[in-house]
C-alpha cells in the first residue's frame, strides 16, 4: 500500500508485525506455566538474537543477555526450577511476588476483579472477546493484555492488506487508547517487580524484555510509561 | 484529529527481516499469532454481546465468629461485587432497628478480592511448616486425602481422626466450619466411622464446663431485660468490641436499655475497653484473673453488714453456710465459712485482703458491694475474659455468687451473672449423622493428644466418653480455622511439634487465605466464600430474632471449590458417597433445612419467599427472657438440673471431682468458687523476672484472626501492646516505640501504644494478629499467642489465654 501521503503503510505493517511478535512472547511467558515445548525452540536457535524490537534500548539489551545467557546453559531439569519461580511470582499458595492483574496496581483498594478487570472485561468483549472461560481469572492479567495487543497488531495488518484505512487507523487508535489507558500504567511496575523477586535469570530476562519492549511502543505511540497509580 | 499524529510521527525504528519473522512465529505457534480475522490466542470469542447493564442488589452476610451474623447487600455489577451496603430495612427505633453491619463487614471486598487470596489446590514439598507447596489438581488432592485417611483409619482407628476447632466460615448452613461436629467435614467422617470428638471452645470452655455446676446450665436473661433494671455490673465484658455489628445488636441494645432504663453501669475490666466508652458510668480496673477475690471481698462486707438475701440462699441454695451443706462433706467447706476465715485457710477476705490481691481500692470494694446489695434488682453479667484464665472456672462460678448472694437470680431486671442472651429464630441444622466414636477431649488437648493420646486419661486430662483413648491424633482436618497455630497457645512450641509429620501424620487444611496455620497443611484446598454460594444464617440482635437468606454474588474465583464439593467428592472415593449426600446438592440441603424448619415454625417463610426477602426478622413479641423464673416461682416443682436441684454454691460434684482426679500441682479444684493463686498470676514469684501481667484483647481490627488481611482495618487499628503510662515511664518508652514483649516462650516485636486505658501492672496486646516469626525467631507479627501458656486449666482443661507473665523493653 506504501504511503497515503500522511504515513508510511510499510513501515507500519513492518512494525506492528514486530509488536505483534514481541507481545505475543511475552504473553506466552507470562501467562503460561513454562514447558519445554515452549522454551526449548527458544533457547536451541537462541531466538533472543534476533529480537523483533529495537535493541538499543537498555532494557531489552538487559533482557536479551540474560536470556540468551539463560538458553545457553538451558537444560531441560532447570524446567522445575522455573516453574517453582513462576509459582511463587504469580500463582502462589501464599503472599505473591508480583502480581499479575491490573487492578491489583491501580484499584483504590489494590484488590482483583475490580474497576480495571471490568473495563478491560468491556473493552475484550466490544472486539468480540473475552478472558479463557475454563478457569475464572482476572480478565485484566498480564498475559491477557498482551494477548489483546496481538490482537489489535492484527486487525491493522488486515486493515492494511485489505487497503481499509478507515479501519487501519481505528485499530491503531484503540491500541494506543489501550497502552495509553491500561497497559503502560500498571505493566513497567509489575515487570519491576518480577525483576526484583524473580529466582531466575529466566523471569528476570523475561520482565526486562518487557519493560524495554514497554518503553518502545510508548515511544512509537508517543505515549508516556506512567508511574503506577497511588491507592 | 491531532491525536493521530503519532501515526505521522512514529519513529518506529524496526527491522525486522523475513527470517527471524517466520522463526519467531514459529516459535509463538505459528499462523495463530497473526491469524486472519485477528483472533489471537489467550483470548476467546465471546458468547456475551453486551456487559450487564445494571447492577444488581443480593442479599449476604457476614459470617464470622464475633456472634453477629451481619447482612450485607452486595452490589453486583458485571458479576462482580463492586460495592458493600448493609440492611436497609426496618428504622431507627429499638426494636424495628436496621441490623448494620460494622466496619468489618463493610470492607469485605478485601477479603474476598484479596489478590493472595488460595486459588489452587497444592501439595506440601519440602518441610512441614516451610510453606513450600505446588499447585495439584483436584483429582490428585481428593485421591490422596481419601487415601491417606483410609490408611489411618486401618493403621490406628478412626479415634486417630481429629477435626480441629475452627470458626473462620461460622453461622452458615451447610457451608459451615463451626461446630466442628455440625460441618460436612463430620457427616462425611460420621458416614466411614467416626472421628475423635471435643468438648468447649476456645471462647468459652470454662464458662460452659463450671456453670452448670452451680445453675445446672449456663442461662442468662436477655439482654433486653436490661430495661428492668436499675444497676448493671459488669466483669470483663466487652461486647461493644467483641460483637459490635449490628447482627449482634448488642451495642444498639445496651445503648437503647441504658436510656431507656436509666441504669447506672458498672464495669470491672483491666482495660477501659469500649463497652467502657460506650456506656459505662465507672470503670474499675481490676487485676487479671483476681474476679473471685474481689467478689469474695463483696461477699464478705454484705455478710458483715448483713445485706445478703439469707432467705433467697436458705431456700434456693446448697452450700452458702454451714447449715445448707449436702451430706458426708466435713465442715468448714460452704462459702460463708470460706468467706468469714472459718474454713481452710483460717482467712477472712476482707475488703483490705482483696484490695492487695486484686489492686480494687479496699474502699471501692466496700461502696460498691454496698450499692450492689442496696439495688433491687441488679444486673450482673460477665464477658468470657474472666472465664479464659489459669483459674477461669472459680471466676465464673465466683462471679456469679453475686447474684445469688443478693437474691437477683430468676427475677426481671436480675440475671445469673453469666454472659447475657438474645432473641433469636431458630433454623433447623444440617444434618452430620451420628458419631460412632464415644471418645471425646477437651477442645485445648489436640496438641497433646498428637503427643501422647493413647496415655491421655479421664481422670488426668479429661477424656470423656472412655477411661483412656486408643490412639494418638494421626490425621487433622482443619477447615477454615487458624487454631492449629495462631489461636492456640504457644505458638512457637506448636509449630515446632507439628513440624514433626511421624506424629500427626496428615494435615488437611481447607481455607480462602495463606494463615499461619495453612502454613503446616500437608494438603492445602481452596474454599470458595459464602459470596460465591448460596447459604442461609441466623442471629439474635437484642430483641430481634433473624435469618437471612445470602444469594451467590460472584462465580467461584480461580479453582476454588465449596466444602460440600470437596466432601462428596472424598466421600466417593471412600465408597459412601450416597450415604454422604443422599442424593441432594448443597443448595437442596438448603432448602431441605427451610422445610425442616417450616415444621416447627410455620411462620417462617417457605424458601423461594425467603430468598426473595433477603431477610426475615421478628421482634420479640413477649417479655424479655428470664432465667430461671418457672425455679425462682416454685423451686419444688422446677428444679434445677443440678444434682440437688438447687443452685449449687457448694457443688458435691467438684468436691468428688477434687477428690478423684489426677490434679497437677497447683491447680486448684473446690465445691465452692474460691480465688486461687495461680502459675503466671500475680502472685507468682515469676512476677520478679515477668513483672507485667499480659492479655489479649479483642480488637476492632479482626474477629480473633479474620480479617486480619484486610488492609483497611490494620491501617484504622494498628497491632500495638497497650501499656500503662506509669509502667511506660518506668522503660523510658513512648507512644509509639518499637518495644519487645516477652518471656520464656517467646518474643513479640510490634509499637507500644501508652494510654491510661489499662490498668498499671497489665499490658493487653490485641489476639488474633498473624503468626510471623523472624528469621531470629521473633515475632514481628505480634501473635498474643506466641506468649501463651500451652497449661491447660484445672476442669475444663482448657486455653488460660489471658493468664501470663512477661516483661517489655525497647526494642
């Protein structure tokens, strides 16, 4: 489609293509317990290498060391340890290291399911969507948001195909009313967090990647990384 | 559109070259990243097209262990619970008053939105009591809890099965964790065999055990009956903090009878607690764990100054004089003599004696057991904190001798000096089935009988129902309570004993939050609320009975499931599954109960009504209850079930008791309620290393150690050690400081707070704060029970939890 005049189409699809990518990891890492399926592709070709963002920044350059650092020595019985970590930052039993819900970062009572979980509720079923029914989590979860972003990176790159810059440019909007709204005012603390508390260089390369891939988009959708909301 | 400028400006910066895409999208699964139509993975279709538009409005109730059963209306919105109301119906007149919920209450989002709140099934790794666990699925927990108690139900009977006090999930139906013998936990024990019993609770064992040595029971007048009245005594008896919900109506009462009677209150307490604020007209602090020397004291001036009702006590009573004495007991044993220094000890218990015992002003004493005896009728009634000490049961019983001694038992106005009562409604239970197990211990001996059960005796520690049990405790259950640590005595000592999994070898703990005493779960599952199910509750708020009907607000969160589930579900797997359910769902249970209770109350609403009402209340529509009135009209034709039908002042059984068990050294055990010294009282020499007598409070911030969890209220209430200014100056502390208090069995760290609210010579830390030990062993959650002695008391064998010895230093 090239330009319209106002802004190049081919740069956009390349970059949503790259957000969709890095989202798209991180809401796997995130969301799911860790498994060999998914980590040993990762690890084997040392995909970190060929990270789809922008490696000047800091952050990400941190992320990629330490998890290409990780994946070189990755041998399949770290897989407990791992796990053992993603427990104690986000499932539990007992206090946990980072939690992973908005609300938990921005409701006045810093509580789950609460005014955030509802209004990201809203905003997955106005594009037809909702959180996994087979279990009742917060819609709000760090995995799911993400998700939500793959999702919106593409309907762009449809929008673009299909030439529909009507459509192109709402999708856009809505991703940047997203980050803008939810995403960037809870997501760098949490991943502050995770680096702070996390037991592996795994999580902890995992949550420096997301902050740097956080300050990215911010700067592609000139928003600002918000501090977390006080209580 | 100047919003859209950052599609202009966008530095985007990318490069990104076909292979490392397709390598990537490999790696995230391929097309479904990008797929066509933009469905990604993680995310569903949705099968709702719009949010729930409006809020709706259900019915619940807070269900806890202050005695309040609290409606709340929960405001729902998108099915979740976005505000908290409480009843709205009725006004504000005594009578047909709104039953408001307290703070507590209101802020239940905190408990049931608690990000930390269980949300998966796990199994214990590593030590017993380090905390590490791993998510498990159900059918994995259900399988090796089925197991495992088959195991030991073969290896040692079912005696070896205990299922642990716990009040967390109190006041429901079904859904229900006290009593312990009225849970789905003991229908499903009842239907493979039985479990090993208890007797008492931890809030009142001593009360309920000595009373009906002297009354036959433990009855009171309501608390309405206050109206009657002219004068109200209290000991110890702090309902305006320990029920202060509206669903226990005491605070509203107490405030409508006292001006509505215009009594004057009384109050004996070592701490100007808020029933002190609220209605009390004098506050006399008193020593811990002395209540039977100050009444002793009474007794004596009203004696000496001939103010006591001679004949109410000739005609009502055994054991006041010489000459009211049951048969074969040697003489200088009935109260009178005790009280004039004709008995034993040779000691008249003047109001001087007292006043070094029990640090009351001998002048006090006197003025006060004056205008006692002087004021027809008067109210006199007891908290549970007298009764919750070394010698609880002679404080009870000796409280007690007020009444009766002035005549004031069985009459409008009077009461029997025992814990007031209420109008309630009666809701049929749900049914646990019968226990075939006979033996049963004292609800304080679990942690013994894990130690030495098959040695445990009658006759040395209060078995009942067998001489001797058969076998230690091998299996706990422990549903929603946290008395396996925080609430039981000697936190450190209990840890360190179930850490040890060759005694108790499995400890099953079902719970909603991570407690200290979740902590030592072999197997830990996670409840659902009473928000997430449908239940039905009841009370007494005063004058006004009530049930409610609490409709599910909100869908089980994460993979929390209900007791009745996870009962069943075990119950398969032992093979009684049928006997366990006979057929019905929690919710027909439910209903079952309203029909059950239709047939004895046909005015209560058939279950749809009900559950459309939301909450159904009923005035009392009679006088307010007296105790024993049909004895106090014809003592002949009604009497008492005590042995000799009269009120036992000197009660022949506890003589006996006193002559044929095996009685530690120390404890004390008489026919008559007597003040008796005791370990870590305040005449105990341990009082030069230990020179501050130590309490625990109820506090506003928590019911016991629900909601301890809920931000809110530790922020409204701090955890703070209360301290006498004079005994603060002596330490050079101030409000504030951080200070340790301990003694030999452990040390709490936590601020002090200095105030004139407590007496000299006593410091109160609140009960029912979290269990949190340091690396170096202290506690810094400020768990009263860290301190707590693991003693039990002479009859009932029970918690002495406010008997103790400790010193304060900076920290």
């Amino acid at each position: 489609m090239g330009t319209n005049g106002r802004y190049n189409f081919d740069e956009w699809q390349i970059t949503l293509t790259a957000h969709a990518l890095a989202y798209g990891f991180l809401s796997k890492a995130l969301y799911n317990e860790p498994s060999a399926d998914f980590l040993a592709p990762l690890f084997d070709e040392n995909l970190f290498a060929e990270w789809p963002l922008d490696t000047d920044v800091e952050h990400t350059r941190r992320g990629i060391d330490l998890l290409a650092a990780f994946g070189a020595a990755w041998t399949p019985d770290q897989l407990a340890l791992l796990k053992s970590d993603y427990n104690a930052l986000f499932v539990g039993a007992g206090p946990l290291l980072a939690h992973p819900w908005e609300s938990v970062y921005l409701s006045e009572e810093h509580l789950i399911f609460d005014v955030q979980t509802l209004e990201v509720r809203e905003i997955y079923r106005r594009f037809g969507l909702q959180a996994p029914s087979s279990v009742r989590e917060p819609d709000d979860h760090i995995g799911l948001e993400l998700a939500f972003l793959v999702h919106l990176c593409s309907l762009g790159l449809d929008a673009a195909e299909r030439g529909d810059i009507d459509a192109f440019e709402s999708s856009l909007q809505a991703q940047r009313g997203f980050l803008g709204d939810h995403v960037l005012r809870w997501a760098p603390t949490f991943m502050q967090r995770v680096i702070e508390h996390a037991a592996t260089d795994y999580y902890r390369g995992v949550a420096y990647l997301g902050l740097g891939t956080l300050e990215t988009v911010a700067r592609v959708f000139d928003l600002a990384v918000q501090p977390v909301g006080q209580g | 559109m100047g919003e859209q400028n950052f599609l202009v400006n966008a530095v985007t910066n990318t490069v990104l070259n076909r292979r490392s895409f397709l390598k990537w999208n490999a790696a995230l699964g391929g097309t479904a990243v990008l797929a066509k139509g933009g469905l990604s993975f993680g995310l569903e279709k949705s099968d709702k097209a719009a949010a729930q538009a409006d809020e709706k409005i259900v019915w619940s109730a807070c269900l806890v262990n202050c005695g309040s059963r609290c409606p709340l209306r929960l405001h729902v919105r998108d099915g979740e619970i976005v505000r908290v109301e409480t009843d709205d119906t009725g006004d504000a007149e005594y009578g047909t008053h709104q039953l408001r919920c307290c703070v507590r209450g209101r802020s239940i989002r905190q408990r049931v939105y608690n990000p930390d709140r269980l949300k998966y099934p796990m199994k214990r790794v590593g030590k017993r009591g380090e905390g590490k666990f791993e998510r498990i699925s159900w059918e994995e927990a259900y399988d090796t809890i089925a197991s495992e108690l088959q195991r030991i139900i073969d290896e040692y009977g079912n005696e070896a099965v205990y299922i642990n006090y716990a009040t967390g999930a109190l006041g429901g139906t079904v859904a229900k964790s006290w009593p312990p013998g009225s849970s789905p936990i003991a229908r499903l024990m009842n239907c493979v065999g039985g479990y090993l019993n208890h007797y008492g609770t931890y809030s009142s064992a001593q009360m309920s055990t000595a009373m009906p040595y002297t009354y036959g029971s433990r009855s009171s007048n309501s608390i309405e009956d206050i109206i009657n009245t002219k004068l109200v005594v209290m000991f110890g008896n702090n309902i305006c903090e320990t029920s202060m919900g509206g669903g226990g109506g005491k605070v509203f009462a107490l405030q409508a009878m006292k001006e509505q009677s215009g009594a004057k209150f009384i109050l004996f307490d070592p701490r100007y607690s808020e029933t002190a604020v609220s209605v009390v007209d004098e506050w006399i602090p008193i020593r811990p764990g002395t209540d039977a020397a100050l009444v002793a004291a009474m007794a004596y001036v009203m004696i000496t100054e001939d103010l006591h009702d001679q004949e109410f006590l000739d005609e009502y009573c055994v054991g006041f004089d010489e000459d009211h004495m049951p048969e074969d007991v040697p003489a200088g044993l009935s109260y009178k003599s005790y009280v004039m220094g004709d008995g034993e000890d040779g000691m008249p218990k003047t109001p001087e004696w007292a006043a070094k015992i029990t640090g009351v002003p001998a002048e006090t004493i006197v003025r006060v057991a004056r205008e006692i005896a002087l004021t027809k009728p008067c109210f006199i009634t007891q908290g549970l904190g007298p009764q919750r000490q070394a010698n609880g049961e002679q404080n009870c019983r000796a409280i007690a001798m007020l009444p009766i001694l002035t005549g004031n038992v069985g009459i409008h106005g009077g009461n029997t000096g025992v814990s007031e009562g209420g109008y309630g409604i009666r809701v049929m239970g749900f049914p646990t089935l019968d226990n075939p197990v006979k033996a049963s211990i004292s609800v304080f001996m679990w942690y013994e009988a894990i130690l030495r059960g098959a040695e445990m005796t009658a006759l040395a520690d209060g078995v009942r129902g067998v001489d001797q049990l058969p076998a230690p405790i091998k299996f706990m259950w422990n549903y929603a309570g946290n008395t396996i640590v925080n609430q039981h005595s000697d936190s450190n000592a209990t840890v360190k004993q179930l850490e040890d999994d060759s005694l108790c070898e499995m400890i099953v703990v079902i719970e909603n939050h991570m407690t200290p005493s979740a902590k030592l779960a072999d197997i830990l599952l996670p409840d659902i609320t009473n928000f997430e199910q449908n239940e039905i509750t009841s009370g007494s708020a005063g004058n006004t009975g009530y049930a409610i009907a609490l409709s599910q607000a909100i869908e089980p969160q994460f993979e929390c499931r209900p007791i009745y589930e996870m009962c069943a579900e075990i119950a398969k797997r032992l093979g009684v599954e049928e006997e366990f359910t006979e057929g019905r769902t929690h919710d027909e249970w439910l209903e079952w109960v309203v029909e059950e209770t239709r047939k004895n109350n046909p005015d209560f609403p058939d279950y749809e009504t009900f559950r459309e009402m939301g909450i159904y209340k009923v005035t009392n529509p009679g006088e307010p209850s007296v105790a024993y009135a049909d004895f106090r009209e014809d003592p002949e034709a009604n009497p008492l079930s005590t042995p000799s039908g009269k009120i036992e002042i000197f009660s022949k059984d506890l003589y006996d008791i006193a002559n044929t068990w095996e009685i530690p050294e120390g404890d004390v055990i008489t026919g008559i309620p007597v003040y008796a010294a005791t370990w870590e009282g305040y005449e105990d020499p341990l009082r030069e290393k230990y020179p501050l007598q130590m309490i625990g409070h109820h506090y506003k911030a928590r019911t016991h150690s629900s909601y301890h969890n809920v931000e809110w209220l530790r922020k409204a209430a701090p955890q703070e050690v209360w301290m006498n200014p004079l005994d603060a100056e002596e330490r050079g502390l101030e409000l504030g400081d951080m200070v340790h208090v301990y003694n030999d069995r452990g040390r709490l760290k936590l601020p002090v707070k200095v105030t004139p609210r407590i007496a000299p010579g006593v410091i109160s830390v609140p009960q029912g704060a979290w269990y949190e030990p340091n690396k170096d062993g202290v506690d810094e959650g400020g768990c009263v029970n860290t301190l707590t002695a693991l003693r039990p008391s002479p009859l009932a064998k029970a918690n002495p939890q406010h008997t103790n010895l400790v010193q304060v230093e900076k920290a």
